[in-house]
C-alpha cells in the first residue's frame, strides 16, 4: 500500500485528514517528496508527518480545558452560595445572578463532558475560600463586597480566555465553543459592573485585587502606540483587553483555594 493509499484510507475516518496535512505545509509537492525520500523512510516519514497533523490535540487541549473548568468552578460556586446566603443580593437582582449562575453550570457541565470525551479526566473541584484568607471576610454578608468580587472573577475570566485560546486551534469545535463561552463571560463581566455603577468595560490597571488587572494599562498594539496615532491612554486601554498567562490567572484563582 502506497503512502496515497494509506491517506485515502484515513481519508475514510477523517475527512479533514488533507486539510490538516496541507496546513502544516507536508504535502505542497508530492512527486518531489517521493523522489527525495527512499522507500525504507517512508515509514518514519510518514509517522511524523501524522504526528505532526495529530499530536498535541487530545492531551493539550484536555489540559486548557481542566484549567478553564477550575475557574468555571470558583465561579459556579460562588454564585451558588451568594444566592443561597439570606439577604445578601437585593430581591430585583436575584434574577440577574440566577441567570449568571446557570450559565456558570453550564460551562461546566460542558467542560467536563468534552474533557471525558477527549480521553482525559476532569479535575476534581477544589475547595475555596471566597474571603480570600480573610481579604474579603463580608463576601456573603455584604453585596458591594459580593459585587467586588463577582466582577474580579469575571474580569479574570475574560482574560484567561482570551490567553489560551490560541492553544486550542488543533480542534475547532472545542476552540468555537471556548471563544462562546469567552464572549458570555465578558457580557457577566459587563453585567457585574454595570450593577456597581461602573463603566462596562477596563480603564487602566486599577481594580482589586491588584493582579486581575495587571498589564491593562497597555497603550501599545500590534506594535503601535495608540495615544502616537490622537487616542488617549484611556481610549486605548478600554478599547482592548489584554490576555492574562496561566501562571498569572492560577496566582489570582489561588486567592480563592485552600
């Protein structure tokens, strides 16, 4: 069986095996590889080109999404006990966070479910710690101090998204899906602030805790300064949010976990 036979059969499988080579730039001429490449390494040739078209999917993405599924926890169950805690959000807004709250479920019924279906195990919930070791002590007795905090998780939310994403390209249905719940998190993040008489969106890098809004006084994209081209340094902060690394979202979800 020849390497085409061998493509028609995978072809069978996944029909996107071809787009999926051709991306990778692997078969832009095919007589000129087959002259170049002797019989007995076709093998090896082929292997690694199939690695390539295939490696880094079930695994990376499995692990993007369990660190997704641990921040779609904190906030599911922040939601869950702000709205069990009696008197804390006023009658005419438990609307608002019931609908907050199921979509919070959601996400996380969703993400574990894609995870098991990826050959990967979901992360256990972890427990947390809502004051954050005392920081926010009157979390569920105070709603301005409820709100704080709500709008700190939606913010790092929306970032968090917005940093790894790219790390989901080997599987655009679970990349479409992410940039879904991306967008839905952003439309909370509004909500949230909004309800604290805020503007919707960032403005520099000023909010508590310090960290979630670290980077956002950024005035420089894609390598032009916008207050160089008559935009002022609040226009260019708010018109873009800036993506947070992993190891920056963990240090802000820390806050939160025993």
């Amino acid at each position: 069986m020849n390497i085409y036979n061998i493509i028609e059969e995978i072809e069978k499988k996944d029909p996107e095996i071809n787009e999926k080579l051709s991306r990778r730039g692997m078969f832009k001429n095919a007589s000129s590889f087959s002259k170049k490449i002797a019989v007995a390494a076709l093998p090896l040739a082929v292997g690694g080109m199939f690695k390539k078209a295939y490696g880094g999917t079930s695994a990376s993405v499995a692990e993007v999404l369990n660190f997704a599924l641990t921040l779609e926890y904190l906030e599911c169950e922040f939601y869950t006990k702000g709205l069990a805690a009696s008197g804390l959000i006023p009658a005419d807004r438990v609307v608002i966070f019931n609908q907050i709250n199921k979509h919070e479920t959601a996400h996380v019924n969703f993400l574990k479910s894609t995870i098991t279906s990826l050959g990967a195990t979901p992360v256990a919930k972890p427990t947390f710690d809502y004051t954050a070791k005392g920081a926010y002590a009157d979390v569920f007795t105070n709603y301005q101090t409820f709100l704080a905090v709500s709008q700190a998780f939606e913010d790092t939310g929306v970032r968090a998204y917005k940093g790894r994403a790219g790390e989901l390209q080997s599987n655009k249905d679970v990349l479409t899906a992410a940039l879904q719940i991306h967008s839905v998190e952003a439309r909370h993040a509004a909500m949230i602030r909004r309800l604290r008489a805020e503007k919707g969106w960032i403005t520099g890098n000023t909010g508590s805790p310090a960290a979630v809004y670290a980077g956002e006084d950024n005035v420089t994209q894609g390598g032009a300064n916008l207050t160089s081209l008559g935009y002022s340094a609040t226009i260019a902060t708010q018109a873009f949010d800036e993506p947070l690394t992993p190891d920056k979202v963990l240090a802000i979800a820390g806050l939160f976990i025993v």
